[in-house]
C-alpha cells in the first residue's frame, strides 16, 4: 500500500452495520423506501447483518439537501460507535463534497471498520484515504441490495470474499452476464427482473505481460469535484499505482473524459502510474470511444506501453465486484485477467 492504509477488521454475522445518506437522499423518500427496507433486509437474510440507521439517514432529500453538516454527522456518529463495524452507503449523488467542511479526520483515523459505497461515495472514499483507511468501492443498498427479484450472485461472491474472508481475494473473472436497464424504483415493478445481456471478457487495450500495483481511483465525475481541494491524492499516491476507473449513468461525452484525462497527464499522475482498469460504462456503445480517447492521451504522452485493462464490472452495471483502496491488485495484459493480491479485511 502506497501510504500504509489500515485493513479494517472482517465483517461476521451478528455484526452492526451502519447504513448512511451522504449525498441523495432517496433511501427516505416515501416512494422509494421500499427499496431500502429490501436492501436493509437482505444485508440480514444473506449476510446476517444487524442494520442500524443513523439518525439522519431516512431524513429525506430536500431535508439532507439543505443539511450537508448533518450528513457528515452521521458519518462521524457511525464510525466513532464501537458497537458499529461496518458502514455502508445508500447511493451517491452529487454533492457528498459539501461534506468536507464537516469531517474530522481523526476519528476516521483512529476507528477503523469497513465503509462501501460507490459512485459520489468515491468523495468519503478519499476521506477515508487521507485518514489512512482502506475502504471499499463497491455496492450501496439502494442499488445492488435491493436490485429486483434477488441479489445478483457474482456480487453477493464478491462481498463475501472481500468483506467476510481474511483470505487475499484473489482471480477477478468478468461476470457471465451483465446489466444497465433502467427500470424505474416503483414498487409495482418490485418484481420485475431486469433483462440481462451476455458478457465479453476485459479488453486489453495497450500493454504487454504483467504489472501489479496498489489501486487508486473512482467515479471519473466525482474525481473532477476534489482536484484542487485537501481530498485529491498527492502525486506520491499514484506512482506504482493501478488506477481505476468509471463513469457515472450521466454517461459524459468522451470529448469530456478525453478533458479529464489530459488533466491527469499534464498534472503528472499518469507518468507515475504502474497501470489503468476502465470499467465498463452504464451505456455500453460509449466504451468504444471512451477507450479512444484514452489511447489518444496516452499516445500524446508517450505512454503507449502502460498497460490498460477495460470492461471491467466495478461501476455503474450490474453485477459488480469490489474494489479495495490500497490493496495490490495485478493486470495480465497477456491473458487479460486482473487479480487482487492481497486480502480486503484483517482479523
């Protein structure tokens, strides 16, 4: 791990885990809180986890909108509970940056315990990075808990082996099917499965052999709100990195992501960097360009030879694998297979 980051301790059954709003706050919307009670039911049924709501965290969307400091309160309250060992986000947004004024580092720092989310939630990933904790870029309870009908199994796997095994989590293997359908959060299409599309394998996009490398990264939108702030890592953090990256459902024009990845090159962070993993995107027909785009800076920066990995399930579909912060994470180039070397969670 680039700075050290603290492994927290692994989830068991029995365990309390806190369920946060640290940005949208849909989970308690009345025509939405069906999702959340399937979501916070499953986190029990599946994993036998005690769910414990902070007091804000079904306050509703305009109140939480209106409220930033609240939201940070929660997330403090949760991580300083010592009964709490785990947190997990109800589902991004857009303004978990207005958190930061909020957050005491320190008690991050000194109570370590499992947090996830994805999406805005990259912005308390980057808390946690400063606080030198490992979290975990993965499902949140709204979207991945209470997906229609059941959980999808690949990312009830991809928990149990990240979160409740102190075992290294090992081969990542694409899903065999995958999913973006929009179908709107209305109770009467509870039951109603998605309909899931078959799988290609990851892409190689340039590179050759193996690199390995801590991983750094997150929601490529989300990304933008924390350069020049105390969030965004310092250069330091991404040499010998493997920097991982999505895009959001908003799916930016890849004129925009070509922007954003320009801006990394001339910052310096993809020079230092030991390889990439793109994930596939909500909108599958964007990948293709998306992916142009950054052969294109790549070649502009004399960076043909840096291995890049794509189509990888870590975003914005269905199912989804975890992505642990400071963990050693190696790309075959040869085999197109990605692994994560090290364990998510310590005893």
């Amino acid at each position: 791990m680039s700075k050290k980051l603290i492994r927290p301790s692994v989830l068991k059954s029995g365990d309390k885990v806190a369920t946060v709003s640290l940005s949208w706050g849909g989970a308690g919307e009345p025509d939405i809180r069906w999702r959340y009670e399937v979501g916070k039911q499953r986190l029990a049924s599946i994993f036998g986890l005690e769910i414990v709501e902070m007091p804000h965290t079904l306050s509703g969307e305009v109140f939480l909108y209106d409220h930033p400091e609240k939201r940070a309160e929660d997330l403090m309250m949760a991580f300083k509970d010592p009964e709490i060992k785990g947190i997990i986000s109800c589902i991004g947004g857009s303004d978990s940056i207005r958190l930061l004024p909020y957050i005491d580092f320190g008690v991050i720092q000194n109570n370590p315990k499992v947090f996830m989310g994805y999406s805005d939630t990259t912005i308390a990933h980057l808390m946690c990075y400063k606080a030198g904790l490992s979290s975990f870029y993965g499902p949140a309870v709204l979207v991945d808990f209470a997906e229609n009908v059941a959980m999808d199994v690949y990312t009830i796997e991809a928990i149990k082996r990240t979160l409740f095994d102190i075992k290294p989590i090992g081969d990542i293997k694409p899903p065999d099917q995958w999913t973006s359908m929009h179908l709107p959060w209305k109770a009467s299409n509870r039951d109603i499965r998605r309909t899931y599309q078959e799988n290609d394998g990851y892409i190689c996009l340039q590179g050759k052999g193996c690199v390995s490398g801590h991983l750094i990264g997150g929601c490529m939108e989300v990304l933008e709100f924390t350069k020049g702030t105390s969030l965004f890592p310092d250069l330091t953090d991404f040499k010998g990195a493997i920097l991982f990256l999505e895009t959001s459902e908003e799916n930016p024009s890849p004129n925009a992501v070509e922007y954003w990845l320009r801006n990394y090159a001339a910052m310096g962070v993809l020079e230092r960097l030991n390889g990439i993993v793109f994930a596939k995107p909500h909108r599958l027909g964007q990948l293709p360009f998306y992916l142009e785009r950054l052969k294109k800076v790549l070649k502009e920066y004399a960076l043909t030879e840096l291995p890049v990995l794509a189509n990888l399930t870590f975003g914005h579909t269905e199912p989804k694998f975890i992505m642990p912060y400071g963990a050693v994470a190696t790309i075959d180039c040869d085999h197109k297979t990605f692994k994560i070397e090290t364990a998510g969670v310590c005893k």
